[in-house]
C-alpha cells in the first residue's frame, strides 16, 4: 500500500542537541502513525527469527526513550549542573 500522505522532516538549525529531540520526535510520530493502522493481531505477530513483533517493538523504543529521558535533560550537555548528592 503505497502512503498518500508523507510527514515533513524537521528542520531545526538551532543546534545539535534540538535537531536531535526534533528528529528523535518525528520518528516516534512515523513509528506510531504506522502502527495505529494495524490490527492487534498484526502488531503481536512474530515475523523474524528473534521473536520480535511491531508491539516488541514499540514497547523497545519507549523503554529505550524512558532510558534516555532519564540521564539526559532538555537542555544540551555541559549547560546543565550536576548534583553532588
């Protein structure tokens, strides 16, 4: 099935780190997007040797981004201070 409607790929130019959240943003919008099409049968069912699903998959990148969230802030490295605690 051919995609009638594509998404804009961000376009940030004010720094690294804000094109990084903008593009980290835009891929889970794709990735959902995609998705939400599918019935619940399709998102569970297994279609490679690891076992993994589409469901396996999503679940993957919000721990991998609740990960990420944890040891990074919304402001870019070395502007952020660092508790002695």
């Amino acid at each position: 099935m051919a995609e009638t409607q594509r998404e804009p790929v961000p376009r940030v130019d004010s720094g690294e780190f804000d094109t990084a959240l903008a593009f980290l943003s835009f891929a889970r919008h794709c990735v959902l997007k995609k998705a939400d099409a599918l019935s619940d049968e399709q998102l569970r069912r297994v279609l490679v040797d690891s076992g993994t699903s589409i469901l396996g998959l999503i679940q993957h990148l919000a721990e991998a981004e609740r990960y990420g969230s944890a040891t990074t802030s919304s402001e870019p490295p070395g502007t952020r201070t660092r508790s002695t605690a």
